[in-house]
C-alpha cells in the first residue's frame, strides 16, 4: 500500500495484531473496538456465523467512498463478501497458498475447524460472482485455482514484489562470507526444513566451518531442534526475527536454502516472498519451492531448483556454492539483477494498480 502512486488505500480489520506490522503512514480502520468488548465480539461472530454484514461496518465504510475491495486470502473473502455485498463494490481477492492449495477434502472434513467446512463451496459460489475477480501471486498459483475451478478469465498472476531499495547487497563479497546457509520460514510441514537440517549434518563433515542459520518458529521446532541435534553440525535457532533482522542475515549469509514440499494436505509454498529478499539481497537461493520457476530461480541462472525432498540434491549444490566462486558471484549478480528489474515492488505495485484501472472499467 505504501508503494501506490495512483490509487490511495485504506487498511480495514477487526483488531490489530500485538507486535503486528508496523502501520504507520496507513490510513487504518477498525470494524471493532480496540479492544473489543464481549458484546461487540459475539455479535461480530454471530454476524459472521450468519453471513450478514453488520450495520454499523456498512455505515462506516459508506464514508469511504471506496471504488473496490482488495481482500488478500480468499479464506478471508469470503467472510467480508457480505459487508462488500452490501456496499455495492466490486471485490479483488488476492490467493497466496494455502487458501488455494489445501485439498477441498480437508476443509469439507472440518480440519480447518466446522465453520470452515463450507469455505470451499463459498469460495467457488464467489467465483461465479460478476463483480468478483481474483489474483494469483504466481503462475503455479494460477493453475492452482483452475484446478480448484475459478474460470481462467476470472484470474491474473500478479507478483507481490521486494523493496529492493532496502533489500540490496551488504556486508563482506559473496564469495568472502563465511559458508553459512540460511532458512527463514515457519516450522511447518510445507516448508521443509527437516531435509535441510538432514542434508546439512552430511554438509558439515566435508566442511566443518559450515554453519546453518535457521530463522522462524512454529509447531515443529522442539522436533527440528532434536533432529538437529542427532545430525550435528552448526545448526542455530534464531526464532523469530524483525524485518530489519532478516535482512541483516541475508548480509551474513553465502546461500539462501528453502527445500518447501507439498504437505498432506495439499499445503504449498505459492511464492515465497524471502525467496525475492534473498535475490535482492545478492543470495543465491537453492528451492524446491512450486512458485519458484516463476520468480526466475533455475538452474544455473540466479539459483537452484530441485526436486521435493530430495536431499542429495540439497547436498550437491550446496558444495558446490561453498567451492565454486565463480558460480556463487555469478548467482549473485543475476539473482539481484532479476529482483530489481522484474520484481522490484514499484514495478509490481503498479501493475496492481493497472489492474484495479481494469476491473473497476469492467465491472
């Protein structure tokens, strides 16, 4: 939002996050008093539960004089259709991942909670809805949701984008940094850092200096903590990190390592926006991540693209950027070249921007 030039954003949400983004420079506005009382919160749920938009948000967003909703994850639009609904705007939905990927199955079978079993036959319900158009934050993505069954003319591919004025190369040469790997990410299945701590334990008894950064929490980190353990090497657990933080560590690291896999429910990386922070950053990036191919990581270019779970592959290239330089600068450059010139957030913002132009002529 802070990258538009044409278009002025408003944020909307129920509450605000504690330790959340930082939202200054926003216009900001809370559909429920911060913080929300018992009341206001039941009849915020009930509302939800009974798919209707309550008067009062109806009320407050009129003021806006809005031209469209832009609503990122479609599990989350189909929650705000009805207050959208009732304003008489045309609505963009942006799909990231899981709202897409995860199997219809697995939400009709109440794994995403009972309220949630229904998401799947609302979320088409949506797609059939003229003044409703949806975004995908990659080509696989894309294909994703026609598998799902969103028409084609329904969905375009619109890439989120890096600040590639903040996220650009620092510290010591590529070539010169000590041979650290980094992951940042959740702790969760689709992400896959199991197979990196198993490939890295074979990593540090060729090369015993190596070090292995791993930035992020979540469900299995007690696990992935043992495992890497047994496996031995230099394996740290920074947790969660700030922003500021990460890019600090991409300016420590030699490659950038993000073996994501398809979960059993269907759950896949649909981008991998650190992917684009390493880039920019000069990292070279080794992933098996599905939207990788799009952001232009292939083989011998500005990194590696392996198979899921493939963990001599993970092996092989990551000897090979500790003893090639050659290749490691060369990764670097055109990793950072490919950031700046095609996914530079000014360059992607505007295109979205583009796009509100078009839906809002065509709806």
């Amino acid at each position: 939002m802070l990258a538009y030039r044409q278009w002025h954003g408003v944020l909307v949400g129920h509450r605000r996050f504690p330790n959340g983004l930082n939202l200054d420079g926003l216009d900001v506005r809370l559909l429920l008093a911060d913080p929300p009382g018992w009341f206001e919160t039941r009849q915020w749920r009930l509302n939800r539960l009974l798919g209707r938009a309550a008067r009062r948000d109806i009320r407050l967003l009129a003021r806006e004089k809005a031209q469209l909703f832009h609503v990122h994850f479609a599990t989350k639009a189909v929650d705000i259709w009805p207050l959208v609904r009732a304003l008489n705007l045309p609505m963009v939905i942006t799909l990231h991942g899981y709202d897409i990927n995860i199997y219809r199955d697995w939400w009709e079978a109440g794994h995403g909670g009972w309220r949630m079993r229904a998401y799947p036959r609302k979320l088409l319900a949506l797609a059939q809805e003229p003044r409703v158009h949806f975004i995908a934050v990659s080509e696989a993505i894309r294909e994703r949701a026609m598998a799902y069954g969103i028409p084609e003319k329904k969905i375009t591919v619109c890439y989120i984008g890096v600040d590639t004025d903040r996220f650009k190369p620092g510290g010591l040469p590529i070539h010169q940094r000590a041979r650290r790997v980094l992951f940042v990410g959740r702790l969760v299945e689709k992400k896959g850092a199991t197979y990196l701590i198993d490939a890295f334990g074979q990593v540090a008894k060729e090369f015993p200096d190596a070090e292995l950064i791993i930035v992020g929490d979540g469900p299995l980190r007690t696990q992935l903590m043992e495992k890497a353990k047994r496996v031995g090497g230099n394996i740290q657990f920074l947790g969660v990190l700030g922003s500021e933080q990460v890019r600090e560590q991409m300016n420590l690291a030699r490659i950038f390592c993000l073996p994501s896999v398809m979960a059993e429910n269907g759950d896949a990386e649909g981008f991998g926006m650190v992917i684009l922070e390493a880039q920019a950053s000069g990292v070279p990036v080794i992933t098996s991540a599905i939207g990788a191919k799009s952001a232009g990581v292939l083989d011998t270019e500005a990194g590696i693209q392996f198979k899921e779970s493939d963990i001599k592959s993970i092996i092989f290239h990551i000897f090979r950027f500790f003893e090639d330089d050659n290749f490691l600068k060369e990764a670097s450059i055109k990793g950072r070249y490919l950031a700046k010139n095609h996914f530079n957030i000014k360059i992607c913002t505007k295109n979205l921007e583009e796009i509100y132009f078009e839906f809002k002529v065509s709806s």
